[in-house]
C-alpha cells in the first residue's frame, strides 16, 4: 500500500486557488448583495451562552449581510461576531471572504478541553500557538507541527486577561477520538488545552496576510488520570472572554 500523507496533493499550500472568495463574492455582488460597512475585526463564537450574550446587548445588531447559512451575524461597533456551529471548515471560509473585502483581523473566543491538570473548569486560556491536527491548516501552510498565532494579539490579550494561563492549544476536529498517547504525548510537549478552530484560524490568517488571536475557557479536564466536567464554571469567565475579544477586534 502506498504511503499517504496530508493533503492527499503534496505541497498543494503553494499552488494557487481555482476558485476563492474572488468569485464568489464578485458573483453575490453581481446578484446585487451589499456586504455593508466592513468591519475593523471580526470575532468568532461557538458557544450558545455567547449568542444569548449578543442577544441581550443594546449595542449589538444582527447583520444578516454577512451571515453564511448556519451563522448568526452581529454587529458591536466596528466589530462583527459571528457565532458559528463548531468546527473550523465554515469559519475557514467565512475569513477568505471577509479578508477579500479587507478585513485583517480575526479572533476566536470560545470554549476547550483541559488536557492540563493545573487548568481547571472555569480558568481562561491566551492561545498563542496551535498544535496542527485539524486538517485545515494544511491546505494553506506547509508542514509543521504548531502554528502561531499573532504575538501582539496575544499580548493584548493577556494584557486584559492577566489571570489567563497564555500557552499553546491542541486542534483536532473530532473531540470523541482523543486517544491516551495523544494526551501523555501533548501534555509532555506543555499544550495546555484541546479545542476545534485555532489552528485553522491561525493558518488562514498567516496565509492570508492578516493577524488572529484566541481565547479559550476551560469546560472540563481530561488526562489520563481525570476526567471532569463542569460547563457552569465556565459561563462568567467566557463573557469576560468576549469583552476582551470584541476590544482587540476593535483596535
């Protein structure tokens, strides 16, 4: 049998794309689709609690003009959170259009798996870098193991969360296939969480000339010696998650 590697294309990252937010957008605004006012930053959510969040404030508007089919779009000031269903494969996409029209920030704040015994349910994470195993950042970067994300974001970041652990994540896209090697493996390497988008995020970002940042709160722990879950601890840190995003969007 022979060896096969990811993406089945050796170095497809470098070849260019045949068909990209370039047509699509062009092709919608053809159709007579106006995108708005196009944002400073954008943030991605996936957590239900934050939509009910955005819900809930004055200042947010929904933007169904830059909402893709399984989004809900708002608008906070300059910024523009999407909330999306898990995973990186929509968001991926949603940033190739959203870069297209010019924006150059993007930032994710959502919710991960400890894989940390000193990170606990409730305790927020500055992802800074991504251990790639999601099956995104491959298609647009070359092999490698981490993807980083932007420091001045991440500085930012931290500087508004000085509580939050800052360190690396793991992204894998399939949460019930975390396997016992991969955990001692991970945890040796000091990757402090396990969660579904960053590595995407990051690669398109850095592919695409733009700057990402995530923040993450922790909803339980998992190693090889515990195993907990405690979604509660997490619903207050989480909104603070979001204000921080929504100011470095919006810088």
């Amino acid at each position: 049998m022979d060896d096969v590697g990811y993406p089945l294309f050796e170095d497809k990252w470098q070849d260019e794309t045949f068909h990209g937010a370039p047509q699509f957008i062009e092709g919608a605004k053809a159709l007579g689709w106006d995108p708005g006012h196009v944002p400073k930053g954008v943030v991605f959510a996936f957590d239900h609690r934050l939509r009910q969040r955005l819900d809930e404030r004055p200042d947010a508007h929904e933007a169904p003009e830059l909402a893709p089919g399984n989004a809900r779009v708002y608008r906070v000031g300059e910024v523009v959170v999407s909330c999306l269903s898990p995973g990186g494969g929509a968001m991926a996409t949603q940033m190739e259009n959203l870069i297209y029209l010019g924006v150059r920030r993007f930032l994710i704040v959502g919710t991960c798996g400890s894989i940390n015994p000193e990170l606990r349910p409730g305790d927020t994470v500055v992802a800074d870098s991504a251990l790639r195993d999601d099956g995104i950042s491959q298609h647009y970067l070359p092999p490698g193991r981490y993807v980083d994300g932007s420091p001045e974001i991440a500085d930012s970041l931290h500087a508004l969360l000085p509580r939050a652990r800052r360190g690396a994540t793991w992204t894998m896209p399939i949460p019930y296939r975390i396997t016992k090697r991969e955990l001692d493996a991970y945890a040796a390497e000091n990757v402090l969480s396990v969660e579904m988008e960053v590595a995407a995020l990051f690669a398109v970002a850095q592919a695409r000339d733009a700057e990402a940042g995530a923040v993450l709160v922790a909803t339980g722990v998992t190693t090889t010696r515990e195993r907990i879950e405690d979604w509660p601890a997490s619903t207050e840190p989480l909104g603070l998650a979001l204000e921080a995003t929504l100011t470095i969007a919006g810088d």
